[in-house]
C-alpha cells in the first residue's frame, strides 16, 4: 500500500472542502471496498478523509411519507430498521443477501452505491482493463466471462455491477442526495447515478463530479405490494450475483422488476415493467432485448426467466 495522509471530518461542509483542498483526496467511511482497492494498487490516494463523524447516520420520515436513509448509516441497521421491513422489504432483503455479518456492520449506505467491480481482470493490474486504465481494453472480452454482464454493455466492458443494495434501490427509484464543493445539493435519481461504459473508454461510472459527497439516499412514498428479492449464486453466502431480482409484486397483477448480476449497472426498464402480467418469458425478455451474451455467460439469459418466474411462482403463493 502507497503513503497516504489522513484527516477527521466534522461536518459534511468541511469534508467537501477538505477535498478541495488536496489533488488526489478521496472520502472514507467503511473502506470495505476501498482499501482492498488501494491493497491492490488500484486506487492510489493521497489523502483520506474521514466522513464518518459528519452526522450523517439517521434515518428520518420524509414530508412525502418516504423514508430518508443518511449515507453513513450501516448496512445492517438499515436492514433491520422496522420502517424498511415493512415498507421497503425489497431493500432489506437484498442488504441481508450481500456479503457478511461482519462486512455489513461496517458498509455504508453512500459506499455500497459506489462499489467498483469485482471483475478478476479489474483487480489484476498486469491485466488491461478500461475501468482501471481507460482506452487499455477489456481483458475479460476475450478471456473468462462466465460471471459477466450481458447487456448494459458500451463496446468497451463487459463487468457486471456488485451491488445488491442498489438493485433494490433501483427498483424502489430511490433518489441520491449530492452535497457540492459550493455547498449547495443536488438530487440525482438512482436510474442515472450508475453509468453505463462508453463506446471507446470507461471513465465515469457514478453521476458524481469531483468532490462530491453523497448526504442521503430518499425513498418515496411505500407502495406496497409484495416485495422479493432473489440471488442466484455459486455458494449460499459471501458470494456476487448471477443473476438477482428484486421484484415489487402488486395485488392486480402488475409490478416492477429490476435485475442484479447481468448488467453492467443495476437493470430496469419501462418494457420490464409493462411485461409484468405477461409472466416470466415476456418480462425476461423486455428486460434482455439488447443482450450481447458471451458462449460463457450465455446461461444467464435462460437463468433470469427462472429466476424471474421463481419470483412470481411465490407470489401467487
């Protein structure tokens, strides 16, 4: 691991302007994600500032009757808060799915929205890789890509995005609060915080500009219905996505579906939705329309119908 400073944040403020002060600063909380990427050489910053002393830890009713989540609260105190367990299930669900005990209790809600691949090719720097050295190329295109993304894809990568949470998130359409450096917010809906890769380098993969701090993730008002969140993996713990979904089930029929392990950015969209009452095949295959599978992940296609009709099987009870 490089040298690197350090500095305590007290207020949201002083750490965006901690940030501006020093070239190559980035925030901490958990870390769970980002020391394994400076143990790895991959990140390499100058400065650290740590976020988790700026009061950003509460969970608060809004206005509207949604839900307020503070970017440091931790991930297990958000799966069992009783207002997310009866309101928010999908996202409860999906918290408990990702990772462990022991990795939960330190992640944050601000850190699991920004978690970078877990692509093999990503953590091995003699590897090219656009995430890690945009206009490099993509290793994993031509090499091992049975647990990558098959649709979502720009031309340039093919990693699927890690994040449980915010499958959830996507479908509950969540919204990301933004603290900038001039001290004003900005609220970015979660369908476009995560970017897609571009056609020829990949390098911003979060709506984020430098120096920006995530406050608060909102949810709107509940809308009930019967929530589900299903993971398909290679072990029953500690282990990504294949393929996830996190439905949102309503009593006539209809509902919302997002997909975890086959995108390079949580998946949903309108023609996904409006397949619903079609059953799994119709929603599977809105969802997958644009899907440029590998020979190796080609199974993923077949895997999220039934997952998909796994879902809707236990809904109809």
């Amino acid at each position: 691991m490089r040298a690197f400073t350090y500095e305590r944040a007290k207020t949201p403020q002083g750490a965006v302007l901690a940030f501006a002060r020093t070239v190559g600063s980035r925030f901490i909380a958990g870390g769970t994600n980002l020391l394994d990427l400076m143990k790895h050489d991959i990140e390499r910053p100058v400065h650290l500032i740590d976020v988790n002393h700026v009061g950003l830890d509460r969970i608060e009713k809004t206005n509207e009757g949604g839900l307020r989540i503070g970017a440091l609260v931790r991930n297990t105190d958000l799966a069992a808060h009783p207002r997310v367990k009866r309101d928010y299930a999908v996202l409860s669900r999906a918290l408990v799915a990702g990772a462990s005990g022991q990795l939960r209790n330190m992640a944050t809600t601000g850190g699991n929205l920004m978690q970078r691949t877990r692509c093999p090719y990503f953590y091995d720097i003699n590897m090219p890789c656009n995430k890690r050295n945009p206009g490099s190329g993509c290793a994993a295109m031509g090499g091992i890509s049975r647990k990558h993304a098959v649709v979502g894809i720009g031309g340039n990568c093919i990693c699927p995005f890690p994040s449980d949470m915010s499958v959830a998130l996507r479908v509950l359409d969540a919204v990301v609060e933004v603290l900038r450096p001039s001290g004003t917010m900005r609220s970015i809906p979660i369908a476009d915080f995560h970017m897609l890769p571009g056609i020829t380098e990949t390098v911003n993969e979060f709506a984020l500009k430098p120096g920006e701090l995530i406050r608060a993730v909102t949810l709107p008002r509940p809308m009930g219905g019967k929530h589900y969140y299903r993971k398909v993996r290679d072990r029953s713990s500690y282990a990504f996505a294949l393929v996830s979904v996190a439905a949102i089930v309503c009593p006539d029929g209809s509902g919302r579906v997002a997909l975890g392990g086959v995108g390079t950015v949580p998946w949903r969209n309108n023609a996904g939705d409006a397949a619903f009452r079609s059953g799994a095949k119709a929603v599977a295959d809105a969802l997958l329309a644009d899907a440029t599978p590998t020979e190796q992940n080609r199974y993923k296609v077949a895997l999220t119908e039934r997952t998909i009709a796994a879902v809707l099987a236990e809904a109809k009870g």
